[in-house]
C-alpha cells in the first residue's frame, strides 16, 4: 500500500487558491493509494473572529469536499484532509475521509486547541474508524495526539493506520507520534503545514511513523513537501512485540 503526505501552506482565507494548490500537487501523485492534507487545508487556521470562521466554513457536501472527490474519482486514490466544517449554526474542526465512490467518513477534532475553543464545537462523532480495502483508517486531528486514550481506543477499534491532519505550532508532536504507534502497533500519517499566520508559525515536519515507531519518511519544518512511502499494512495486525508479549492481549484490563 502506498500512502503519503502532502505538506503545504494553505493561503488564508482563500478557498479557491488552496483547491489550485493542491490539486498541481495531487497531479505528482498517481499512483498512492492513501494520503493525508493538514488540518483546516481548505482556509488556514488563524481566524479572527468566530464570524469569520463562519464566513469561511463549508458543509460536507460543500466545494472543497466535492473537490477532494473529483480528485479521488480522477486518480484512484483516497484522501484525507481537514476543513472548516459547518453543520447548521455550529462549526467544527473537521476531517474527512474520501474515496473514488465519494466521501468514506468524517472525524470532528475532540480537543481543541488555545483560541480553537472561542471558533469551534468540540467534536461530537466519537472515534470512527473506516475501512477502505484491506485496511482500517481513522483520524485525529492535530492536538488529539496529546491523548494517549485516543490512539489506543481506535487501535482497540482495528485501526491499522491514523490519518492526522495537522497545523502544529508546539514541537513535540512529531516525537511524540511514533510512540503512540509503536506501542500500539499501528501505521500513522502525521501531515503538517508550514508557513506563519500572524502570531502563529506552524513547525512542518511531516512524518509517517510504522509499528515499530519507525520514522518512514520525514519533511523539512519550512518547506512544501510531498512524500508517498510503500508500507506493509498488515504489520498493524501483528501486535505482539516479542514472542511472548502482546500489547493489547498484556493489557491488565482487571486493573484498568
Ligand atoms: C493545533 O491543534 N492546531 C495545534
């Protein structure tokens, strides 16, 4: 299976721009089977004002999710990617999970972030996980990495790999991802943004980490990447880390 990220900065407040950008990008990507947008890719991230969010928000059936689409009709691929998500009155930090036949599935960020919390609701989908093929795909959203709970109850779930759309400012995430896979024996993708939007610089990095808590791939912190590695998906259904240990068979579930 070959899955990738494509790291970028979206242009703020500019719908029609980031559906140019990453459509030049997707045409270098025949080919990929699953790959992965930042968060919020269709608008960027630091909004002013709830209203503006608002002004910039998009249903799921909305012109940058129809887009993702077309796109995946046109190659063949799946895609994931966060967008400005509206639901009536409400907004949410979203990502979706799209295929040739149409949209799989969404995700609505659980935790949000800082100044996130003035903007959007915090998610209300719980932790789906998709199927696509041979292969179980969920998604968090940028700051959910922080929560070890998160990972491991979509790992409990069946997910082989998470998609992670991000825009990350803090420098840890990136180090913190492959221990979350390793210890739960899963594939991620973490897909950055680069780039500054007023106080705020997003730190790159892109990473696809495997069950091992190997790093498959890494991007530069501040410049556009796109990156498409070969894995072994069903390394994810291997949870034993030696022969005589099984991290979710091990779990002393009598204690916690
Ligand atoms: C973040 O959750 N966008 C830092």
């Amino acid at each position: 299976m070959k899955t990738g990220y494509l790291q970028f900065a979206p242009v703020f407040s500019d719908i029609g721009a980031n559906i140019e950008r990453i459509s030049a990008m997707l045409n270098g990507c025949n080919g990929a089977d699953l790959l992965v947008l930042p968060e919020l890719a269709s608008t960027g991230y630091r909004f002013d004002s709830r209203e503006q969010a608002l002004s910039l928000s998009q249903a799921d059936d909305g012109e940058f999710v129809q887009f993702l689409v077309e796109q995946c009709a046109n190659h063949g691929f799946h895609l994931v990617a966060g967008f400005n998500e509206r639901d009536g009155d409400l907004l949410f930090n979203s990502s979706v999970l799209v295929g040739p036949g149409g949209v799989v599935g969404k995700y609505r960020k659980l935790h949000l972030f800082m100044d996130e919390k003035d903007i959007f609701e915090p998610g209300n989908l719980g932790l789906p996980v998709f199927e696509i093929g041979q292969c179980k795909v969920g998604m968090l959203v940028c700051f959910d990495w922080v929560f070890p709970e998160a990972w491991r109850a979509m790992a409990l779930k069946g997910a082989d790999i998470i998609c992670h759309p991000s825009n990350l400012v803090l420098p840890f995430a990136q180090q913190a991802v492959p221990v979350h896979t390793m210890v739960n024996r899963i594939f991620a993708i973490l897909c950055n943004r680069t780039g500054v939007e007023k106080d705020l610089a997003f730190t790159g990095q892109s990473i696809i980490a495997n069950p091992s808590g190997e790093v498959l791939s890494r991007a530069p912190a501040d410049l556009e990447a796109i990156s498409v590695v070969e894995i072994d998906i069903g390394a994810a259904k291997n949870k034993r880390i030696t022969p005589r240990n099984d991290v979710i068979a091990d779990r002393r579930t009598d204690i916690y």
